[in-house]
C-alpha cells in the first residue's frame, strides 16, 4: 500500500487523476490530513464514500499509536511513547516554553551512530522513518495536548541525516502552505557530523537551523565519544560548518555535553572557543543525562558555570540546556530502550 501521507500536493494531484477523480479531491485530502489531522479516511466527510473506498483500498494513512505518556511533576515536560504500523517504538517530547510549545522528534527507530554517551544507540539501527511517521509525531502531540506546536526540534532517537531523503521532503511537507505551514527558521536540525550529508544541505538552501553535535574540542577526545568522528575529522566537519553558513546564512548551534572529567576542563573550553569563534555560532551546553549501560557521569554545576564563563569571556554566545525530563527518562532513547527490553 502507498504511503499517501508522504506525498506532495503535486504528486497528491497526479495520483487523483489516476484514479478517475478530479484534481480539486486532491487538495481536500491533503487538508483533511495535514490541517485537520484526520486518523482515518473514513473522518473525510466531505469525500463520497466512494472515493473512500477507493482510498482505503489503494493508500495507507498512517497513524502512530501513543502507548506510554510521562508527565514530569518538575518541570511539566511531556514525553510520548509512539508504537510505529509495524510494531516498532519511538519516542517524541512536548516541551512548552513561554515563546510556544516545542516538539523534538525521532528520525529513525534506533541509530547506528554509537556516541558513547547516548541511549539510543544501545540497540543499534533498526530503521529509518517515513517523512508522514515524522509528521505524525507533531500531528498526534498537537490533537493530544490540543495546542499550537510553533518549534520542530529533530534530534530525538536517529541521525536526522543519515535518513536524508525523508527527513527532506518532511521538512518540505511540515513548512508548506496546506499544511501546518512551521516556519523554517523554526525548524532545528541535529547532525553528530555527516560531512556530505551537511554539504548537500546546505545547497539546498533552507532556512533551518543546523545543530552539530560537536562535544568535544580536539579530534581525539571526539573521536573517543564519537565514532563518526574516526570517519569525519573535526576540521573536515567545521569546514562543512562554515559552507553551510556561507550557503543559507543562517548561524549554526553547536551541542556540546559535558561528561565530568572528559571534556569539562578549562583547556576544553579555550580550544572550543579557539575552533568555533570564527564561525559565530551559539553554543549549548548540555550536562550529559547519565544512563545505567555507560559509565559517564554529568559535570557538577560549578564546572558547568566555569565552562560558560569561560566561553563567554572569549566572546562566544553561551546557553545552558534547563535540564528536562530528568524524572521520566528524559534522555534520548530511555524511553524506547525501556519499553523494548519489556516487550522482549
């Protein structure tokens, strides 16, 4: 069956006429499923039932299913546990802030990318999600909270890049006119450093912003955090930095987490602010969240203060990440990784 929550209005159009119908039933479908959020074609009243039929015969429409919803008593930090057509789980979070809600989502069931620190890549990579299972996680968070969501953050569970041709045309269906038309420069983008991937980005000129998962300031300490770093080098990678500055203009985030005693030092932050001053990005800084596979523990919180004053007094743009979540496993792939091994 074709995914028909994945197409574009164009393509929406053509396959209207494919079946008999006139082009106008396409744009009224892309309505009902972008706009009006419907779960099944059966909610698209103003259809015959006919074309229903015919729908429900030849397309798709994906749903995701929330199986686990955690509220945090702290901060109010919702996390939703999705279960996928086939049976697989992901993880997406509703953050609401006093600009509007926020909403990061997954790009793949599990991730092949092995950062040491992170517990979604324990398991390894299954696969990558369709552009309508990314749509589907800010559709169903925004029918269940019954909110507004104004910012897209993909940077849960996955490498946003290593699933580059669905992670394009969602971001394409999640900015267009017909849909809930997010601005792009309220769409965030996190990469652990796919040179390539970065470049053919940038050509494509959006107006997304690019967060590169840096957490580390010498090729060395990164390469030991990050195995796409004995792939990518730290120079190669900035250079993709700076050409995707050079293409959109729009500055890039660097992600840095502080792992006590590995990457907090003073020595840390002047050689970060030496690398990435040239750039003019903003940096933010992130106590890593501990998890039970890794022995990595969360710098205190005088060496966290430390390392931003340090940063900022070399004239870089310095924010410390509120820390959310923390009581309902709020580190990427907790989640998932929890439900999984019970389901197993």
């Amino acid at each position: 069956m074709t995914d028909i929550k994945s197409m574009t209005l164009e393509e929406l159009e053509q396959e209207m006429e494919k079946l008999g119908e006139k082009k106008f039933r396409a744009r009224q479908i892309y309505s009902w499923m972008h706009e009006k959020l419907a779960d099944g074609f059966e909610d698209m009243t103003d259809l015959s039932k006919g074309l229903r039929e015919k729908l429900s015969e030849h397309y798709e429409l994906v749903r995701l299913e929330a199986v686990k919803i955690q509220t945090s008593r702290i901060d109010g930090t919702t996390k939703i546990l999705f279960r996928l057509p086939d049976g697989n789980a992901i993880e997406s979070v509703l953050m609401r802030y006093h600009h509007g809600n926020s909403v990061c989502i997954s790009s793949q069931v599990g991730c092949r990318m092995g950062c040491r620190f992170c517990a979604s890549t324990l398991d390894g990579l299954e696969r990558g999600l369709t552009p309508s299972e990314m749509l589907d996680q800010i559709y169903q968070i925004q029918k269940w909270s019954g909110e507004r969501v104004h910012n897209v953050v993909v940077m849960g569970t996955g490498e946003p890049l290593d699933n580059y041709d669905a992670l394009l045309r969602f971001i394409r269906l999640l900015t267009s006119e017909g849909g809930l038309h997010i601005s792009q420069r309220n769409v965030t983008v996190s990469t652990c450093g796919i040179v390539p991937r970065m470049r053919e980005l940038a050509d494509e000129k959006l107006q997304i912003t690019l967060a590169l998962s840096l957490h580390a300031s010498s090729q060395e300490k990164r390469r030991a955090l990050m195995p796409v770093a004995n792939r990518y080098g730290l120079s190669e990678v900035l250079d993709a930095c700076r050409y995707y500055f050079e293409q959109t203009g729009r500055r890039l985030t660097f992600e840095y987490s502080l792992v006590g005693g590995v990457n907090d030092t003073a020595e840390d932050a002047r050689e970060l602010a030496r690398l990435i001053k040239p750039l003019r990005g903003h940096v933010n800084l992130i106590p890593v969240n501990p998890i039970k596979e890794r022995d990595y523990v969360q710098s205190g919180h005088a060496a966290v203060l430390e390392f931003k004053n340090k940063l900022e007094k070399s004239g870089i743009n310095v924010t410390i990440r509120r820390e959310i979540g923390r009581d309902i496993d709020g580190a990427c792939g907790q989640l998932r990784k929890s439900y999984m091994d019970t389901e197993k």
